[in-house]
C-alpha cells in the first residue's frame, strides 16, 4: 500500500537492499556507509559511496531521503543532485588533489567541492543549506602543519566568502567525520524555504571558536529549523561533548555521551522556544552516532537508552571525530516522516529493517 508520501523523509536500509529503490519516484538521494566502501548501483540518483565501518554484527546501511515533490536528476560538473520544487539533493566526491599554490590539497579540494555546491545553488534558486554532511580521511592528522579538520574549515569558508555567504549567525547546519579511505565526500540537502539557524545556548558558536582550535572558525550552526509542507523540521549538527568551546569529560565515553545529549536537548528546547507549535521532541528524532572506539559502542547505546528512554531511530557508526579528545559525536534530524514509506498489508511489518531500537 501506497500512503501519500512526504515532503520528506528519511529511510534507513541495509545497503544490500539499495536495489528495493529502482524504479521509485520518491527517492532525493542519501549516503551509504560500509567498510571498504561498496561500489553503488544507483544510476543518475545522488549517492556517496563512504568508506565507514559499522560496529561488529551491523549491517552496512543506506540512509535515503525520499520526497513527494515531482522530482528530476541532474549534474553539475561533478555534483549529481536531484530536485523537486522546493527540494534539492546532492553529492560529490573528489579525490584530494595539490593546486598550484601554498594551499594543502585537502583545503584546495574543499573549496573546489564548496565552490561548484555554491554555484549549482545559485544557478538552480536554492539559496538555503539545510544540512551539510562532510567526510574525509584521517581528520586528525597533521599535515603541512595544520591538522586535517583544521584545513577543511579554511577550504570551507573560502569558498563561503567567495560566494558572499556570511560566515557567521546564518549558517547551514552540518558534520564532518573521519572516514576510513577515499577523497572527500559531501551531501548536502537545500531548499527554496527560509532556513533559521538555531544555536545552543550551553556552546559558544562554533563560528566564533577561539584561534586555538584552528585559523578559521567552522562553519556551521548547531541546527537549522525550517517549515515545509505545513510541518517543521529540525536538522542538528554533528553534537559532541563541548560546553562553551571546551571538550569536556576526557577519556569517558560514557560521559561525553551524556553531555551530547544534554547539548542535543538544549538544542531541541531552544528549537521549540524559537517554535513554540513545533512540539520537536528528543524521542522522536533520527539519530546518528559516529563512535569513535567499536568497543564503545555498548556504553554508548546503553546511556541513549537511558537518557531517551523509549526506542528511537539510531544508525552507528565508527569514525573519527573532529578534535582527537572526542569519542562520540551524535546528529540527528526531525519534524519529516522517518522509516519506509510502505508496510506490507499481508503481514502487517514493514519489509526490511529500517529502524534500530536503542535497547
Ligand atoms: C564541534 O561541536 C564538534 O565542522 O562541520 C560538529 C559538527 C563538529 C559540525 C563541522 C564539526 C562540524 O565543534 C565538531
């Protein structure tokens, strides 16, 4: 059966079920995440490959974003993307290459991939980033002495500046992990509506981040809040154990989770302050967790078990996260439908498994 669909809408399949989505309509784009990085056969649809593991016993998965809107493929140079009316889906992977200049390959590779995103948004009439999802190898290496991370956000907010984006208070949500191989991979998901930045009031902005966690600040807000067909929707960045700017709890895991979700609480309440119908609630959002340690990952399901109390959506992920103290760092997203678009009337389940219980 066929409910009407989304404006949008998150699915979370096995990799190994990709091939459910030939033919369907609905389907923006996504990410898959597998170790090494499984060779796609999404045809025209908008989706990185990323080299990630999952932790022992899990699946490599296929996040997919689905929408009603009539949708249409495109490319531009080397993003593929894909966009309905008020919708627009896109990814590029590029493979680190050195300029001509003094800028790392990485930071050049960066502000190229930022660069072309910026021009098919301006050239298509979506101005407004809902999410940025971005990930590279060894984010924690120096190289060309400047760490890794650090020389992705000087590539980034190049290439924010050379398009007259602000670089701080209307900035797009986002994450950047460590993958385990590859180029560097971004997904983005913009839109025609007005996207509100929301901050954490428990963090200092990172734009304004101190000298000492970089030359440039990143660029991003703790989330961005929008309205869409009649609902609105909330999209958290990548959320670590940080308060102000300071990481905190070092060496315990199951404290930095703690902390990420009192941080991702703080985000929802002020999401809701700024919202009041908005009603987002810590229960009903998608989560992503990138845990830095597999042997982690039991403490970290089991303090979101405890902190949410009831199941939720939740795919996990190892992967190095932004600053070398951090061991977790969790997103998530909410206010658009989550799970299959379709259950199978004979038996009442749904087809395949689209959603991981935290206990
Ligand atoms: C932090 O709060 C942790 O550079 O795009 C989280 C989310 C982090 C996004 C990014 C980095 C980014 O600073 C790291």
């Amino acid at each position: 059966m066929m409910p009407a669909e989304a404006i949008l809408r998150l699915e979370v399949l096995p990799a190994s079920q990709l091939s459910r989505l030939a033919g369907q309509d609905s389907v923006l784009g996504g990410a898959c995440f597998s170790h090494p990085a499984r060779s796609l056969d999404a045809g025209e649809l908008p989706f990185l490959a990323v080299d990630m593991s999952l932790p022992a016993g899990e699946e490599a998965i296929c996040e997919v974003w689905h929408s009603r809107e009539p949708l249409a493929s495109g490319r531009h140079g080397p993003i593929r993307y894909r966009q309905g009316e008020t919708l627009l889906f896109g990814c590029i992977s590029l493979d680190e290459t050195a300029p001509q200049d003094a800028r790392s390959p990485l930071q050049a590779t960066t502000e190229a991939a930022y660069q072309a995103i910026f021009e098919l948004l301006e050239l298509r009439g979506f101005h407004s980033v809902l999410r940025f999802w971005n990930y590279f190898p060894e984010i924690n290496r120096e190289s060309h002495a400047v760490e890794r991370y650090r020389q992705f956000n000087i590539g980034r907010q190049d290439a924010f500046l050379a398009h007259g984006r602000s670089v701080v208070d209307k900035v797009p949500a986002a994450c950047a992990l460590g993958s385990g191989g590859g180029g560097l991979h971004v997904a983005f998901l913009a839109t025609r509506a007005n996207v509100i930045g929301v901050e954490n009031p428990r963090q200092l902005s990172a734009y304004h981040y101190p000298s000492q966690y970089g030359p440039r600040s990143p660029t991003f807000a703790r989330a961005g809040r929008v309205r869409l067909g009649g609902r609105d929707m909330l999209f958290i960045s990548g959320t670590a154990s940080i308060v102000g700017h300071q990481t905190l709890h070092h060496g315990d895991v199951a404290a930095q989770t703690r902390e990420c979700l009192h941080n991702i609480a703080a985000i929802v309440a002020e999401a809701n302050r700024q919202a009041p119908g908005a009603g987002f609630r810590l229960d009903q959002l998608a989560y992503k967790i990138y845990v830095r340690h597999a042997e982690d990952l039991a403490t970290v399901r089991r303090e979101m078990a405890q902190f949410i109390g009831a199941p939720v959506s939740a795919v996990f992920l190892q992967a190095d996260v932004c600053r070398a103290e951090l061991l977790v760092e969790i997103e998530a997203s909410g206010g658009h439908a989550i799970g299959p678009g379709w259950t199978d009337i004979s038996t009442g389940n749904t087809p395949c498994l689209t959603t991981v219980a935290l206990a």
